[in-house]
C-alpha cells in the first residue's frame, strides 16, 4: 500500500492540472481550486489540492499552480506522505519558467527545483538536498509536470478528438531527461459523480508497467466535457488491487460546469 499511496498521490496532482495554453480566452481563472479524495479499496488513503493564483517573476505577471497531496487516517499511520509541486508558467504562451517539486515519501525526500531558458533551450536543475545543478538540453516546446496539463487543458477538443486519437507532449519534471507524454483518446463517457451525472473525455495515459501498474495501460482519465475540462476521476489498475482518485470539491471556475443531473 506504501507504494500505491504514493503513486496516486503523484499520478492525481498530475492530472488535476489538467489545464491549457491561452488562458484569457481559456478554461480558467486565478482562484480555481480543485480537492480530490483517493481511495484504496475501501479505504480513503490520502488527498490531493490545486489551486491557481497569479504570480511576479523574472520581471513579469505568471500563473502560479501549487499543487499537495498528503495521506490522511489510518494510511497515515502505516506510511506519510506530503508532497508539493509548484509551477510558474506564461499566461499566453503556457511556457513553464519555474518547477519546484518537494516530497517526503515515508522518508525518502527530494527538492528539485527546474529552471527554464526557453531561448537557450536548457533547463537548470537544482538538487536542494545535495545541492548539485545539472543543465538539461531540450529541441522542442517541453512542459513541466503542472504546467503541461494547463497547456492540455485548452488545446485538447473534445468534438476534433476521434476515438484512440494520440496527444503527445514533451515534458521535464525531475532530474532525469525529457521524456514524451502520451494520451490515447477512448471516447465520450457519461460518469456517475457527487455533483450528479456528468458527460465526460476520456483517456488512456501511458505508463511504464512493472512493479506498481499491470501494464502500461492501466492508467484511466475522465475530463468534463465542458468549457472547464474538469478532471473528475483517475483510476489506476495495479498489479495487486487499484486506486481510484474522485473530484470531492472545487471553487473559481471560469465557465459554467455543466452537470445533468
């Protein structure tokens, strides 16, 4: 359970940002705030938040998604969790500038903190805990953990999208390499949630499969399909027993969310 808590925790501040690129025309607006509650089984193991708030850096107004995931009850006594990720990004061209990630995994830490040079295309990696810096060198447009799913949020349509449609970004969120994120495109799909009935995207996300997943595809997304692109449920089929992450509460929308009740 250690690992799966975890794991979903990460997957789930992944895909709550699940947001876009021109925001004033977009699905968004500073003081969007969304709250998940992840499940194991029958028990509720952990939360995870994003909220969206304006920010000044490097001598220009940004957005500044922070995202936090901690477990709660009982998982919190078998294994805490707290992790926080943070992403300054562009208001209109969605470009990252700053990533910040800091975890504490039942012990096992990290502080990360990526800065982007769009015009040299590098990015500095700073290791908080050993305090090294290492440079990353990327050809194309590359996203941070937070920030891509901004980027996702407007540019993915739901009525251009044909079924098993691919949308690939590249993305750098840790001080490994950029890696392509890939999403497979299912169909529409009407999900049962605690606000009532809702008409939902959804979408298979790639993942490595070994230890945790079953295979690669055992990841599963739904979206609202709506102005917002509200995510609204995760769920992840593991090699023992699944987790499934739920939209518990939200505020500060910009367009009308559209339940059926």
């Amino acid at each position: 359970m250690k690992r799966r808590t975890k794991l979903l925790i990460g997957i789930t501040l992944l895909f709550i940002g699940f947001q876009s690129v021109f925001s004033q025309s977009g699905t968004y607006k500073p003081g969007e705030w969304f709250k998940f509650r992840i499940h194991y089984g029958i028990f509720n193991a952990s939360y995870a938040t994003l909220e969206l708030k304006d920010a000044y850096l490097n001598g220009k107004w940004m957005y500044h998604a922070v995202g936090y995931g901690e477990t709660t009850g009982l998982a919190k006594w078998f294994f805490k969790v707290e992790d926080t990720y943070e992403s300054y990004f562009d208001k209109f061209d969605n470009k990252p500038y700053k990533f910040v990630r800091k975890i504490d995994e039942g012990g096992y830490t990290k502080d990360l903190e990526i800065n982007f040079d769009h015009k040299g295309k590098e990015a500095e990696v700073v290791n908080n805990k050993n305090g090294k810096t290492k440079m990353i060198d990327f050809t194309h447009d590359v996203q941070d953990l937070i920030s891509g799913f901004y980027y996702l949020r407007n540019t993915v349509k739901g009525d251009e999208l044909k079924k098993d449609d691919y949308v690939e970004i590249d993305m750098l969120f840790d001080d490994d390499e950029v890696f392509t994120f890939k999403l497979k495109f299912l169909g529409k799909e009407n999900i049962k949630t605690k606000f009532g009935k809702v008409e939902c995207l959804r979408f298979r996300p790639y993942v490595q499969s070994g230890r945790v997943f079953k295979e690669k595809e055992s990841l599963t997304l739904w979206v609202s399909n709506d102005d917002n692109k509200i995510p609204l449920r995760i769920q992840a089929d593991l090699r023992v027993g699944s987790l499934k992450a739920d939209l518990d509460a939200y505020k500060g929308l910009k367009n009308q969310f559209k339940i059926q009740f």
